[in-house]
C-alpha cells in the first residue's frame, strides 16, 4: 500500500492529536506540509514528531494549492472547517475534517456538495467508533447476551474549552452540545444509520442563564432524548460543569442485562501522589492525592484506530465506514442545531427526512 501524503492544517491541540496517531504509522503515511499562523506551533509539532523535509504554511488557502498532497487533514478551529474543506475538495484531495462538520448546516451542506462534484471522500473524524471498550462493548450487544438493547445514554463533559473560540456562537457553533455531545450524538445515529424519528431537547441557554460560564454565548449544560425507527431511544448530555477531569461514558440497556462503557476514568493505575503527577486525565486540574491516570490516553480514546481507517481508506479511494462519512458529520450537526431547536422553543421535533 503506498503512503497517503498528508497536509496537516493547524498545529495545536487537535492537530497533534492526529500527529499522535500517524507516527505510530509510518509506513502508511508521510507528512508533507504543516500549516498554522504561529511559527512556534509548528515548530512544537515538527520537533515533539521529528518530522523532516515538510513545507511550512501561514496560509490554510496558499497551502492547499501549492502543497503536493493526498490528503487534506482539517485540524483547525470550528469556524474554518466548512471553508478549509470545499477548498481541499475542489483541489482535488479528499479531506479528512475534524468535528463538527461545519458551524452551520447549510455550510455542511455545502461541503457534502463539494465532495460530490469533485468525486472526492470525506473523512469525517468521530474517535469514539474507535475507542477499544466501545468496540468491545459493541461485540457483546451484537452477540445478544445482553438481550435486544432499548436504551442507550451517552455523555461528554469536561470543566470547559479554554479556547478563544469556543466562547462565542459565531465561531464554534453553540457550546458543550456541539463541542462535547457531537460525540455521542454522531455515534449512536452511526448506530442507528441516521434513521431517528423524532427528539426534544433542554439546554442551560447559554450566557447569563448558563450555570457557570456566563461569559459564554452558548450553552454549558444540555440534553436531548432521541428515538429511533426500530422504536429504540437514547438520551444524550453534554457539559462544561463537570470538574476533575474528562468524563465520558456510554451505557446499554437491553431486555436481558447491560453494558457500562467508562471510556475516561476506566485505568488500571491507581496512584497516590503528595506533589501531584505532571498529567493524569484530560481537563484534571489536580494530580495530587490519588488518582487514576490515563493509559495510552489518546488510543483508548479512539484516535488511533480512526486515523488508520482514514489511511486505508484513502490509499484505496474508498469511502469510510458509517458514521465517518460527510453525510454522517452533517447529520450529526443537523440533529444538534434541532436540539437547540427543541431547547429553545421547547418543543418536541419529529424527523420529516425519513
């Protein structure tokens, strides 16, 4: 299998996420250009990955036509996905973007459109299809040892993005719903093949009304219940109240038994430390005393695996599995914006598509 030659957009948090993962593959990737406004950034990357002979980009748009590449990996903030995307897609790359999709619906539309004219694929980025205990846990629904599964509830919360964009509606699209809850909201339409029939939904409502961040424009708490064609139903939370560090989890209830799925506090470490350790937990602010610190952090989080999947995927020039898709990231981020519909009409919303 020849190597994907991979232009990486941004150099910070999410980007070396992605990094983390394609240098565990070397013989399926070469990096060949990076891109971020801040030299130092890059420079970080390139040193922390030793990364040799890449191009170096201030300019997402310049990077995109000058740089050699197979694909198009779309690592910045959330207000840049929809644009960095179609350019990639009408470059002729295929594209591999980051969650959400785009801000806006109508711009997610917009990419899933580009992809199509151009007859290139997007690969769109939800690590938690990946993560080792949900496909484990996945194997023992699919065996029915746990009976037919009714229920499922799923949750992302952390303290807060402290990112600059993440505090306003303009630039990230809403708040913990949309940064957090696109995780387990993409996952279970990826289970259910996007066929959901209806759902209703309450949020804190974002600034003064939320319950800590004030200063925010979009939500810190929501929820939603979903149900599904096959009469299933699932509830989703998502929030930025949750302190101590990353909490994710997923559980199914089916006729028979259960599965109880703790994707973040699940180590097999139990530590105690006076002066605190360097790095227990994504989001922990305090290490000392006991804690529990996270192994391989970013494979148990899924991160790996997808980026392999995108490799194979685009070496072969095919297209990912459900769930990964660009149809899949717009459906994800059309059912969040009729969340925040449902919360603030308060109103049940039933699916007209199907």
């Amino acid at each position: 299998m020849k190597k994907v030659k991979v232009l990486l957009l941004g150099s910070a948090f999410a980007a070396d996420l992605h990094m983390d993962a394609y240098a565990r593959y070397p013989e399926l990737v070469e990096i060949v250009g990076v891109v971020d406004k801040d030299p130092a950034r890059i420079d970080r990357l390139v040193s922390a990955y030793n990364l040799t002979n890449i191009k170096r980009y201030d300019d997402y748009v310049a990077a995109i036509a000058d740089c050699e590449c197979d694909l198009v990996d779309v690592c910045l903030p959330n207000f840049l996905h929809a644009d960095a995307a179609v350019k990639g897609l009408e470059a002729g790359r295929h594209v591999l973007v980051e969650k959400p999709l785009a801000t806006t619906v109508e711009d997610a539309e917009g990419v899933v459109a580009a992809s199509k004219k151009a007859g290139k694929h997007i690969y769109y980025a939800e690590d938690w299809l990946f993560a080792p205990a949900i496909v484990r846990a996945l194997e023992v629904v699919a065996s029915g040892k746990i009976g037919d599964v009714k229920y499922i509830r799923a949750q992302e919360s952390h303290s807060g993005s402290h990112s600059p964009f993440a505090q306003t509606i303009k630039f990230c699209g809403g708040g913990s719903m949309v940064h957090l809850g696109i995780h387990p909201v993409a996952f279970v339409l990826s289970l259910k093949n996007n066929r959901w029939t209806e759902l209703v939904a309450m949020t804190s409502g974002g600034g003064e009304n939320n319950f800590i961040h004030k200063k925010m424009e979009g939500e810190d708490w929501g929820a939603a219940i979903i149900k599904f064609e096959d009469n299933t139903s699932a509830v989703i939370e998502a929030n930025y109240v949750t302190v101590g560090g990353m909490e994710d989890f997923l559980h199914f209830y089916g006729t028979q038994g259960r599965v109880n799925v703790d994707l973040t506090f699940s180590s097999p470490l139990h530590v105690f430390s006076e002066p605190g350790l360097d790095y227990t937990v994504e989001k922990a602010k305090v290490t000392s005393g006991w804690s529990r610190p996270a192994v391989d952090e970013k494979f148990n989080l899924g991160y790996v695996g997808e980026i392999k999947h995108f490799l194979e995927c685009c070496a072969q020039d095919k297209e990912p599995k459900v769930g990964l898709r660009g149809i899949d990231g717009l459906e994800a981020l059309r059912v969040i914006n009729l969340i925040y519909k449902s919360a603030r009409e308060g109103v049940a919303i039933k699916n007209d598509r199907l």
